[in-house]
C-alpha cells in the first residue's frame, strides 16, 4: 500500500534515523535511501512561485477595492 | 483510434499496470510507457496510435480512512506511438 | 476491471456524491413538506438546554410525537439513508452499522451532556429554564463529543479503533451537514439577501487572494528552509495553505507522487486540525470579538480540512453569540459559521483548479514523458460534489421565497428541521467522528518530525497570520444581523 519495498530485494523498507536524516531501510539486505531526497531548486519553480505571488498581490489589492467599494462601505 | 484503460498500482518498487491478461511494469511512469508501447505493439501491429489511460487503484494503494476526503488519486492519459 | 473515467464516474460510489444525493434528499423532503404541509421532517430529533431531563431532547416540530420516538425514528431514517451509501459504495455494512449505531448512541450522549442549562445556557434563556447562573460555554456539547471521540482514537485497543473507524466518516458527515447549512443559508437569504450575496462575493475574492499567497510561500519555505524535495514540499504546502487532507491528495495525484506522499502528510494535518478547533475559536472569541465575521472567515482560510474548519466555526459561532447575548447583543445564529464555511467551500472549489495547474507543470516540464496529455476533466473530476448539493439548497430555496413560490412561513415549517435540527446532529457526528480517527501517536511516527516541524512553522508564520489579515481586509465591519430574544 503506501509502504516502500526495497528495490534490491523487495522486503518492506522501515523509516529509522541515521544521524540527523530519517531514511528507509530494508529490514533484509540493509539497502537504504533518504525518505525526503533532496532536489535542487529549479528555475521553472521560481517562475511557478514567482508568478503565483504576483497574481496574488495584483489580485488581492484589485479585489480588495472592490469589495470595499460596493460591500465594506455599506458597513463602516 | 485505439482506447485502453488499465489498473495501475505501485507496490513499493514499480509501477504496475493491469488490464485483464495485459501486465506491464516499470520502475518508473516513463519505463512504465516503454514496457507498454512495446508490449501493445505486438498485440495491435496496425494501430500507429493508441491511447491509453491508468487510474492509480485507490482503495487499494491508500488507506480507507483517507478515501471520504478525495474521490481519486490520479488518472493518467497516455498517446503511445507505436510505429 | 479499469474503465475509462467519464463525467459522471464516482457517482455513486464516492463519499462525496453520497453527501450530495442524502443532503439533497433531504433539503428536498422539507420543500416538499413546505409545499404541502404535510409534516416530513418534523419528526427529526432536535436537543435543547436542560435543567429536567426528560426534556433534553424531543422532535423538531413539538408534540408531533414523543422525545424518545423521534430519537429512535431519527436513528432509523437516518441509518437507512448512510446505509445505503455504504452499500452503494461498497463498504461492509454490517460492521459499518455495528460501528455507526455505537457512534450515533455516543454522539446523543455527548449532546445531553453538553445541553446542561448550568453548562451552556445562554443568559436570555436563564429564565425560561428557571435557572439564575450557568457556566455559558458556547458549543459545550462539541467539545463533549470531541472528547469522548479523541478517547477512543487515542486510548481504545486498536482493534475496537479499527472497528469504530468503519462509521468515523467525519468528512462525509459534515459534508451532508454543509448541504443541510445551504438550505439555512438560503432561508436566511430571502429575509437578508443582501447580506447574504456579499458574504458569498467577499468569501471568493478573500479566499482567491489568500490562496495564490498561501501557496508559493508554503512551497518556497518547504522546499529552501526545510529541504524538502518538489513532492514533498507541493503536497505539504497543498494540505497546509488550500484544504487538508484533500489537497494532498488531489496535489499527489496531479505530480503522480508515491502514494506514502500524501498518507504521511494527512496523517499530521488531521493531527494539527484538531489542535487549530480547539484553540483559534477561543483565540478569536477572546482577541477579536468586533469581528465575528472577519474571525469566521479567517477559520476558514487557516483550519485545514472541512470537518474541522466546520467543527472550529461552529464553536466559534456558539462562543461568540453566548459571549454577544451576555453583553444584551442577541446576534443570528448561524452567519458567523456561514463566514467559515464559506471560505472553506471556495477553497475547495479551487483544488480542481489547482490540481490542474501543478499537473500541467509537472507533466509538461518537470517528470516530461512524451504522449502524456493532461485532461481538462481533472477539474471537474476534482471538483467537490457535496458544494453542488449546498449551493443547489441554497438557491432553490431562495428562488422558491423571493419568487413567492412557497410562503416564507410554509418554507421555515418543512425546513428548520433539515437546516436546524439535522445539520446540528450531523456537525455532532463529525466531532464525534473527528475524535475517532485522529491519534496523536502519528506524532510520534518515524520520519514525520521533520515534516512535523515545518507544519508547524509555515502555519505559525505564514497561514494564520496572512489568513488573519486577508479575512479582515474582505470581512471587516460586517456584523450578523440581529434577532429578538
């Protein structure tokens, strides 16, 4: 199910600590790997981030005003 | 043009994709379409295009209690050239 | 055997439809009694403050029968009614009729507990019960049934856990309560439009704003501080900045992730829900009770799946009103829960949208396979059905008043029982539910501290206090309107 084998020798893989890194190893042939890898960051995530939070900044101070225009004043 | 829809699994190690007797495995999704392509190939030698789709079994692959908060986990569409 | 997905795929076989066809049913037997006032619903057990016992419960339409009558009719109609979503979905049903049946009993006690006048009697009711004092918790009886709940999920022998879980559905149930709050929200609309539609426009455009912030910066802070890797850190800021648990999911699913992905992540966003329930309703009563609006609306934005945003903006609503009522101000019951849900339900609107979007860019650029096509229909296949059935409740209702169909008079007679007494049971259902299926031990499971910790921060830093400000820019000044005692 939502368990990992080993993909050395297909035994269920358990999470335990090395260090300070939580990793999967088998509980057969010892096989481990990093639960979380690590990824570098890429340029397309940048631009995903980047672009999300500028339509959102946009977005928010556009509708902002116009709630306020034609719902909040109708309440202060 | 062609349609497939197969079974697809993950047990721990590779992807699993079932249709009645057609098994086909990868390690990952991109094998996964190779071993496919492959193996459609020799069933449908005069289909240039196929398409096929997976749907991740749900209940099998995720725990029961997580099911009420989402309908499915993902369903795939794949146009396999063969030629 | 795999089949293609079509539009109506899950119909009836997902939890999420069932809510839709059993609230809808519902909503639909009080149009119909409004129609012909033939008593359909009044029979629906509804609890009340007590100080005798014998009168701590009784059928929403008084004198149609006895207390204990409509006790057991409502536990009839209502087992038939899940039963057969059970079946359609191909649960067990014996044991899901064993467990619901120990749920539905748990769930009444809690309830009489909970209605104890000294306990939660609001000051404008003092009289009526003969009583001089009372404590005033607002939402008493939820707390009750969380806790019974919670003493099963954490300290039951796991196979009695395993059993009860079969019936702690608590997204289902809420889900058919938020149907049932749509035909409330719609019967509050004829008498207060206005409003009503600017607590829908304010509640999209808050939850559009906050969302396009929410997210980038849950990602970026997961992914550059805490050195999570693209899956991790997209499901994370999914669950933590959208809706729970069902954000990631529909996040796994769109970046095709290892199942154990979003597993691992649910399990501590239901965890950190249950501690958002219980605490922000009594931060917000305390700190910001010149906003009610503004504080539902901000439940909304930061509590993560429907349940507990539900759960947390029904308490918030009792607190506020008890608080409100103490102080001489009798405000509607209902609208600042309203506020929560309402943002929750845009939020929830906009995981299909957002699913498609994060499927397109790991599709397309990150995991490229070539051949691979996203499909539009992921939208709709994600969509929520049961917010179909609350805004289907909603209008008809609406349009039936305002276009003087049906007589306002005749339309509260057939629905107060579905929008009033159901819904209030069903919101007991999910706490009790709630309870169940959150251990605390998940905490402690290999490899979720650091997930845990970066949980805990970008919730800290980033959701509550960008929520906060979001929910009072789009909500500020708005005050539910007033009642007469």
């Amino acid at each position: 199910m939502a368990e990992e084998l080993c993909p050395n020798c297909g035994s269920l893989m358990e999470i335990v600590k090395k260090e300070d890194e939580d990793i999967l190893r088998c509980t057969s042939c010892g096989y481990e790997r990093p639960l979380i890898e690590y990824e570098p960051w890429d340029p397309m995530e940048g631009k995903l981030v980047k672009w999300t939070i500028v339509l959102g900044v946009i977005l928010t101070i556009l509708l902002a005003a116009v709630v306020h225009m034609t719902i909040l004043s109708q309440y202060s | 043009m062609k349609t497939i829809t197969f079974d697809l699994y993950h047990d721990g190690v590779k992807w699993i994709a079932k249709n009645g007797q057609i098994i086909v495995s990868g390690e990952t999704l991109e094998e996964l379409d190779e071993n496919l392509k492959l193996k459609l190939k020799d069933m449908f030698e005069d289909e240039k295009t196929i398409k096929v789709n997976m749907e991740l079994d749900y209940r099998e692959m995720v725990p029961h209690w997580m099911w009420q908060y989402h309908p499915y986990y993902f369903y795939r569409t794949v146009y396999l050239e063969l030629d | 055997m795999a089949e293609e997905r079509r539009w109506y795929t899950g119909m009836f076989s997902t939890e999420d439809w069932w809510a839709f066809w059993i609230g809808i049913f519902f909503v639909f037997l009080g149009i119909v009694a409004a129609a012909t006032m033939v008593d359909l619903t009044g029979w629906i057990v509804s609890f009340g403050n007590w100080v005798d016992i014998t009168k701590s419960f009784g059928p929403a339409h008084k004198g149609l029968m006895s207390p204990l009558a409509s006790l057991v009719v409502s536990y009839v109609v209502f087992t038939i009614a899940t039963a057969i979503g059970a079946k359609a979905m191909g649960w067990d049903v014996k044991n899901y009729l064993k467990a619901w049946t120990v749920i539905f009993i748990l769930t009444t006690i809690a309830y009489i507990i909970g209605q104890y006048g000294y306990l939660s009697a609001t000051s404008n009711k003092w009289e009526k019960l003969g009583i001089t004092w009372s404590l005033q918790i607002g939402g008493a009886y939820y707390i009750i049934a969380l806790i019974i709940g919670l003493l099963i999920g954490n300290f039951a022998p796991s196979g009695f856990k395993e059993f009860m879980k079969r019936a702690a559905r608590p997204e289902w149930y809420i889900k058919i309560a938020i149907v049932c709050l749509g035909a409330k929200l719609g019967l509050k609309a004829i008498e207060a439009t206005g409003f009503a539609m600017h607590l829908l426009f304010a509640g999209v455009c808050a939850t559009i704003a906050a969302y396009l912030l929410f997210w980038p910066l849950a990602y970026t802070v997961s992914r550059k501080l805490f050195n999570l890797s693209r899956e991790w850190a997209a499901c994370l800021a999914s669950g933590i900045s959208i809706c729970g648990v069902s954000a990631a999911i529909a996040t796994a699913g769109s970046i095709r992730a290892r199942p154990i992905v979003p597993v691992m992540i649910s399990s501590l966003i239901v965890v950190f829900a249950v501690f958002e329930l219980v605490i922000l309703p009594a931060v917000l009563v305390t700190t910001w009770f010149n906003e009610p609006i503004a504080a539902g609306a901000s439940l909304g934005l930061t509590v993560k799946t429907d349940g507990a945003d539900a759960a947390a903006g029904a308490i918030l609503d009792q607190l506020m009103i008890s608080k409100a009522a103490s102080m001489g101000i009798h405000w509607d019951e209902g609208w600042i829960l309203a506020s929560a849900i309402m943002t929750k339900i845009w939020i929830d609107m906009f995981i299909g949208v957002w699913a498609f979007v994060l499927a397109v860019v790991w599709v397309y650029y990150f995991e490229r396979k070539p051949g691979e096509k996203v499909q539009k229909m992921e939208i709709w296949w994600r969509f929520p059905k049961f917010v179909i059935g609350y805004f289907v409740a909603m209008f008809a209702i609406m349009g039936l008043g305002l276009g003087n169909v049906i007589g306002f008079e005749n339309l509260e007679f057939g629905l107060k029982p579905i929008e009033g007494a159901m819904r209030h049971f069903f919101f007991m259902l999910t706490f009790t539910s709630i309870g169940i299926v959150t251990d605390f031990r998940a905490l402690r499971q290999e490899g979720i501290g650091k997930l845990a910790v970066a949980y805990a921060f970008i919730l800290a830093v980033i959701i509550i206090p960008i929520g906060w400000f979001i929910a009072w820019l789009f909500h500020h000044g708005m005050m539910p309107p007033t009642v007469t005692p």
